[in-house]
C-alpha cells in the first residue's frame, strides 16, 4: 500500500504544471505573443486610468495606469454600462480599461 501510496504521489507531482501562472492564467508572467501592445492615453498627459477588476465602471478598481504607459491589449467586451473595455495586462496584472483611453490599438467596431 505504501508503495502505491508513493506511486500516486510521483505520478500526480510530475503531471502538476511548473508554476501557478500555467494552474491559473491570471497569476504568473503573460507571453510576449499574448495580446498586442498598446498605450494609455488620457486627456491630461499627467493624468491616470483606473484598472478595474472587471469590464464596467461598476467594478472595484486596481490601481491606477499613468497616461503613455505601454500595456498589451488581451480581450475587449462591450459592457452594460454602454462603453467598450479592454482586458490588459500591465506590470503583470491583469483587468479591465475602457477601450477610448488606449490609444495604437487594433480594436474597430
């Protein structure tokens, strides 16, 4: 039984992903050929965009991106509230931009 038991154990270690990025694709460093690079571009070239937690002005915001930071685009959605958002990735987090303050992106409607 302890042979078994030992067994399993070797077996399920060596089929577990390496790193909690490939369990959980939020967590852990996103691929360079993930997505496209874009920028934030506010109306104020001091100002901020909120990173919100998810796609609507309705959810908790992150942090806050200065104006002309790069970030990479990964998904857009249109939400409830009438705006279109980005899902980005900046300094390895991930949420959710409206899409009229990042500018050199791909998106068309």
């Amino acid at each position: 039984m302890r042979k078994l038991l030992m067994a399993s154990a070797l077996i399920f270690a060596v089929a577990l992903p390496a790193s909690a990025g490939e369990l959980f694709p939020e967590v852990g460093q996103i691929s360079h050929t993930e997505g496209y690079s874009a920028s934030v571009c506010t109306n104020d070239p001091s100002g901020t965009l909120p990173l919100r937690s998810g796609p609507g002005q309705h959810h908790d915001e992150i942090r806050q991106i200065p104006s002309g930071k790069n970030v990479r685009v990964l998904n857009s959605r249109r939400s409830q509230d009438g705006f279109d958002w980005f899902k980005i990735s900046y300094r390895d987090i991930r949420g959710w931009v409206r899409s009229d303050y990042v500018c050199n992106s791909r998106y068309t409607d």
